[in-house]
C-alpha cells in the first residue's frame, strides 16, 4: 500500500499537489504535510498521539495545536502506508519510523523543509503561518472541518442526523454573525 504509488496517491484530489491555496486562503497545512510532519517528529523520537500534539504545538511556539481528530488518523495512515510502526508499550501506542518511511521523508525533503520553515515562522508570528486568521479561529475551523468529514466518510446519515447537523451549523453561523 505504501509502495512507489501510495504517497502521490494521498497527497491530494484530483492531481493537485500543492499551492496551498483553496478558495484564495492559504491553508496552515495542505494535503499529505500534516503526514510529513508527523512522520519527521518520529524519526527524531518514538512517540505516541498526545505527545505528538505536544510537540507540534512546541514547534509553533503555542498557536497551534492538533486536535486528536487530526493526529490519530494521521497516525492510521502512516502504519497502514508502512511510513510507521506502532508498537505497544506502558499501555500506549508508541509509533517508531520505518526503513520506507525514512526513504519518503528523503523523498519529501524539500516540502518538510517549507513546512518546518512555516513553522518556524507561525511560532514567531503566533498565528501558526496564517496572518489573517486568529489561531485560536483556525484551529476550531480546522476541527469542524474533520468532523464533518470523518462524519460523512463513515458512512450515510439518517434524515434526523442531516437536519441535526444543519441545524448546528446553521446555529453557529447565526451566533458567529451576531458577534
């Protein structure tokens, strides 16, 4: 799954690969580098989901943070391309890097590097790269936006659970506009 195909395979919809741009607003994280990322902080130590969210938030001084809905299928799917390996240990899932994944971080070089440079950057501006959008704003946008697609990716909603959704959104459009 992980071969010489699998990560051009994930690394966006329809060819794209790239740009950062959607909707002419940069994204903190465009497809496949929250993957990379993850993948370049196991290599530098064996670890598991929350210290992962920990150091990601170190490294951008405080003003991001991943939400578990972001970190734990990031996870999934670097042990199931073969990039990582969890191994149980104290009762938790430590993921280690493998020989593949260490060859596609080779590979990925030179987008980790931006990422990290982005980063570096986001930490110092403390918006996390994003000058237009408070952080603590595109964190809570970025969580919408996995639940409602991890939601809708298991599987078909009931009539009830599709008006309950928009009725929640809309709730929350209504509150936002009132501010």
């Amino acid at each position: 799954m992980g071969g010489a195909e699998g990560p051009r395979r994930h690394h966006g919809r329809g060819g794209h690969h790239g740009g950062g741009r959607r909707g002419g607003r940069h994204r903190l994280f465009d497809y496949g580098e929250m993957r990379l990322l993850v993948l370049s902080l196991i290599a530098e130590k064996p670890t598991y989901g929350y210290e992962l969210i920990r150091m990601i938030e170190e490294k951008f001084g405080g003003s991001y943070a991943p939400s578990p809905g972001v970190i734990y299928p990031t996870l999934t799917w670097l042990d199931e391309a073969g990039y990582a390996r969890a191994v149980e240990a104290d009762g938790r899932k430590n993921y280690h890097i493998t020989p593949q994944g260490e060859a596609f971080l080779e590979a990925s070089r030179t987008a980790l590097d931006e990422i990290l440079a982005r980063a570096a950057t986001g930490a110092a501006e403390g918006r996390g790269g994003r000058r237009d959008v408070p952080m603590p704003v595109m964190r809570g946008m970025e969580n919408l936006r996995t639940a409602l697609r991890l939601r809708l990716r298991n599987g078909g909603l009931d009539a009830a659970a599709e008006e309950k959704i928009a009725a929640l959104l809309d709730e929350a459009a209504r509150a936002i506009a009132q501010l």
